[in-house]
C-alpha cells in the first residue's frame, strides 16, 4: 500500500507541476483542468510502522509507535497499531 500511496502522491505532484508550468506560459485553461490538492506528508515513523505491518512484525509496529509517542504504554500502542491496521 505504501507504494501505491507514494506513486498517487507523486502524479498529483507531477500534475500541480504541470499547472505551475502551464500557468507560467500563459495558458491558463490547462492550468485550471484539475484542482488537485498536495497530498499530506505522511510522517516517517507511520510510513515504517505500515512497513512492519505489511511485513507481519507487529512487535516493530509497536515499537515504531512507541518511539514516535514518547509515554504511549504498551496497551495504547498496541491498540493505535491495530487501529492503523485496519486502515490500511
């Protein structure tokens, strides 16, 4: 998943880039053909927590969050794990 997330960020970046040049050179109806907004920046520790997950380490998922939420016990991290596990 994080792939597929990562390969839709980077063609709606691609697309915003194609506006800014479009709107550059003066041609505004191709700049205005898809109001696609900036994907959000997915922080580091979710992107290596999903890793983990996808990789059946739930024990590095936990840590990933652990290490991210300074004071999350065990029991708050396991569970914010398995809630990332059911969105993904």
């Amino acid at each position: 998943m994080l792939v597929e997330d990562e390969i839709m960020r980077l063609r709606e970046r691609v697309t915003l880039l194609e506006q800014q040049i479009a709107a550059l050179l003066g041609n505004p109806v191709i700049a205005t053909q898809s109001d696609v907004p900036p994907a959000p920046e997915v922080p580091l520790w979710k992107q290596r927590l999903v890793a983990a997950l996808q990789q059946n380490n739930e024990m590095q998922a936990i840590k990933e969050y652990r290490d991210a939420h300074e004071g999350a016990s065990l029991s708050q991290a396991r569970d914010a794990v398995n809630q990332i596990r059911a969105e993904i």
